[in-house]
C-alpha cells in the first residue's frame, strides 16, 4: 500500500462524496491513474480511469456521468474522485491506484455507504 485514500463515508442516497488519493513523489510519473472498487461479496470493479498520454478519462457505464476523476494543479500527486448522484448499489471499498514504469501502486481502501 503507498496510495493513501480518504473520505469515505456514510451518504444517503442521492447525495455526494468526494474522494482524495495522495501518492508519493515517485509516483507523479504515473501513465495511468484510477479508481476500482469491491462491494461486499463481490470482485473488485474498474470504476474509472484517467490516461495522461490521451488526456482523458473511461468510466463504467454504471457510474459514467455521475462519477469524475480529476487531479489538483497544486497538489500534484493527489487525485479524486468525485461521486454524485450515489446509489445504494455504489456501497462498495474504493482503491485508487496509478501504474507507471514502476509498475502498479494501490491504496489501502476507503469505504463509502450509501443508504436508501
């Protein structure tokens, strides 16, 4: 684990949530960065991703248009993830992670409840 994930939470349905990954400076030359997730009883699902090389981002069709990933011009190595609209099926453990020449980097995880 190197990533650092926060703000998660208890949200109701409908509502908003905003997640922050911080990454260490040798991960800055990331190629890739992104979130996955793992509700309970499930594999883990790709959630979003945003390429540097083509400056843009892919979703799931189940977050597309609710879900945006973005970066911070100040803090470089953070990114997030911000999350509206949430269902109670977005319930999940959320994971960023970043891939680069070194290879794949994850985050510890920060679980997000969304109630009816």
């Amino acid at each position: 684990v190197q990533l650092q994930a926060s703000g998660g939470g208890l949200v109701q349905a409908g509502g908003s949530v905003k997640l922050s990954c911080a990454a260490p400076e040798f991960a800055s030359g990331y190629d890739v960065m992104g979130w996955f997730r793992r509700a309970p009883g499930k594999e883990r699902e790709f959630v979003g991703i945003f390429s540097r090389s083509r400056r843009r981002s892919y979703y799931s069709d189940s977050v597309k248009g609710r879900f945006t990933i973005s970066g911070d011009n100040a803090k470089k190595n953070t990114m997030y993830l911000q999350m509206n609209s949430l269902e109670p099926e977005d319930t999940a453990v959320y994971y960023c992670t970043r891939r680069g020449p070194w290879g794949d980097v994850w985050g510890q995880g920060t679980q997000v409840t969304v109630s009816s």
